[in-house]
C-alpha cells in the first residue's frame, strides 16, 4: 500500500500557512510538503519555530516534502549557490520535520557518472539530516524519464536516493512500465499524483503548470498506474499535485477537497482487484 497522502507545496499556491493546515486537515490528508517561500512567509508573519510545529502537531499533520532543489548538476558558482539553498531546506526539516527533498532534474553535460557522483554528494548530506533525496523527471530536460533517473540514483550507491514518479511527467516523459519494474521499491522515494492529457496544447512547461487535472479524470490511466506501483511493494508517501488554473480560482479548503477526493476514488478504483 502506498504511504501517508500529503497535500504537496503548490497545489494551494500562495495560502499563508495556518490556511494550508486547515486545509489539509479537514480534506483529510496526512501530512504537507513545504518551500522555503511558504516557510520564510510564516515567520515573517510572526510565527516561530515552535509555533510551526504546535501547529502541525494540532492538526495531526506532518512535514513531508521539502522542495526543490535546482542546479544541482552544475559546476563552480551556480553549484555552490544551489548548496547554500539546499541547507536552507535542511534548516527547515530541522526546525519542523520532513522525510524527503526533491530534486527536479536537468542536463546531462557532463555525463551519467559525474552526475551521478553529484546525485551522492546531495544523499551524503541530506542523510545527515535523516532526508532521502528524490530525483523528479521532467519530460523537457535530459532526465526525462524514470530510466536515466534511475540509472542516476543507482550509479550512485546511495540508499537514501531514488525517483519520484510524477504520474505527469512519467506519461509525458515517455517513462515505460519496464522502466518502473526495475526500481527497487524501497528505492521509490514519492509518488505524486495527478492526470492529464497527452494533448500538447501549449509548451510542456506552459501545461504541467496550467492543465493538469484531478486523478482518474485525464488520459493517464492513473488507477492502473496506482495497481502496478502498489503491486511492486511501493509504500512511498503520496502527494497530490494538480496544477491547473480552474483550482487556483478556488481557496485552499476547496482546491485540497478536490485533489484528495479524486485521489481516493482513483486508490479505491486500483485496489478493487
């Protein structure tokens, strides 16, 4: 069975903090993901550390997902400033929990093992905050599917770091059954869900940000997707991530209500067999 169903950062894009607890609360998930954005905004609002966590442990919530780390991959000065915001990504898992990062993914100028040696030095340091790293495709870039994510990963020899499957990016990126079967499941270190349609309406850019829709109501076959996970022994924890303009329009409370309704339908709809 997969694990804890999570409300992820930017599916109730820009609520304050306290309006992203209640939200997720009375929807009924289990935990949020968080950005340094939303973090930074609550303390300017005056809420402390101490307070965040109250406030999580009151709403019976826990941080899962913290996010996301770019440029990873470079070298010199644009590497050395995506570690400075990579800690500040430990910070917050040390102030008020967390089980993984994210990291999108990017060129691969410099080769599978120099990036996969990059991939290590992030798990080396994450690990020290008790973090698994996971590796996000995008069907735009280089790793654009769970085959070079995973070859990444697993050159690296790290146990802490593996894919995420972004059920958009996975249909969008040419991600095949085969390659998902030869993930470890231990290795899996999110799922997040959502549908869509194969339909290239604008960039892949344009529609990952803007024409996502609710699980089980695209072209994805996401309950299908949901049963072979599940069947391989994937127990990563579940964020529901749909970004589309129509949700936007709505508030936090609603827009949650939607993602975890659909999302229940779509796990009820994969398990039935």
């Amino acid at each position: 069975m997969l694990g804890e169903l999570y409300l992820c950062a930017s599916m109730v894009d820009p609520a304050p903090f306290a309006e992203r607890l209640a939200a997720a609360r009375d929807a009924g998930y289990q935990g949020i993901g968080l950005r340094p954005t939303h973090y930074k905004a609550a303390r300017a609002s005056g809420l402390t550390d101490a307070d965040m966590r109250a406030m999580l442990d009151d709403h019976g919530l826990k941080l899962i997902e913290l996010g996301f780390i770019a440029d990873w991959w470079e070298t010199g000065e644009k590497a050395a400033r995506a570690e400075l915001y990579e800690h500040s990504l430990y910070a917050i898992k040390d102030a008020l929990g967390g089980k993984h990062v994210v990291m999108i993914s990017g060129p691969i100028t410099d080769g599978i093992d120099a990036l996969a040696d990059r991939f290590a030095r992030v798990c080396d340091r994450a690990a020290e905050h008790g973090l698994r790293v996971g590796l996000e495709t995008l069907p735009w870039t280089d790793i654009h599917d769970v085959g070079i994510a995973w070859e990444i990963a697993s050159r690296s020899g790290r146990p802490n770091g593996g894919p995420v499957y972004d059920t958009w990016h996975l249909n969008r990126g040419g991600t095949t059954e085969e390659m998902i079967r030869r993930v470890p499941p231990e290795h899996v270190i999110a799922i997040q869900l959502n549908d869509g349609s194969y339909e290239l309406v604008e960039s892949e850019l344009e529609d990952t940000f803007r024409r996502r829709v609710l699980p089980g109501q695209g072209d994805f076959r996401i309950a299908e997707f949901v049963a072979l996970v599940e069947s391989l022994g994937v127990t990563a924890p579940t964020g529901v991530e749909v970004l589309n303009d129509e949700l936007r329009a709505l508030n936090a409370a609603e827009a949650a209500r939607l993602g975890i309704d659909a999302t229940r339908e779509v796990l009820a709809a994969a398990r039935k067999g």
